[in-house]
C-alpha cells in the first residue's frame, strides 16, 4: 500500500491525468468494486479495470481504491 502514496498525492497536486491496471496479484477481496464500481468490476479469479484511462470525474474514488487495496494490485500510471 505505501509504495503508490506518493504517486496517488502527485496526480491530484499536479492534475495530470492516470491509467489504471490491476496485477495479477490481486486476491479478489472487492474493495475496489465497492468503492468504484464504474471502473473496476470482479473477473473470474481477479477484479479488472474496465478501463485504461481513468476519467477525471472518477479519478479520487480510483485513488481511494488503490490506496485500501489490501495487496497493492491496483497500478496508477501518469500519462503523457
């Protein structure tokens, strides 16, 4: 959960906007479904983003879901 903090402050300070990816080390425990249920929904074994790029009206609740992300599975990327 630490390693994306900082990441996760830059993006709102600096508004730039953020793909999302969720690793295969996800245990499926649905803390990101419940908390954002437009962009992750559960798979068959993981939960899946339903899209790459986050759009900006959901950006704090995909930020919220990768912070409580019990594994860290949930990947925010800046993009260019």
């Amino acid at each position: 959960m630490a390693t994306n903090i900082v990441a996760y402050f830059i993006f709102q300070l600096w508004g730039f906007t953020m793909n999302v990816r969720i690793e295969d080390t996800c245990v499926a425990c649905g803390v990101c479904v419940d908390i954002c249920p437009d962009v992750f929904e559960m798979g068959d074994d993981i939960a899946v983003a339903l899209v790459e790029k986050v759009p900006s009206t959901l950006i704090e609740k995909v930020e919220e879901a990768a912070y409580d992300c019990p594994v860290d599975a949930i990947i925010l990327t800046k993009v260019e």
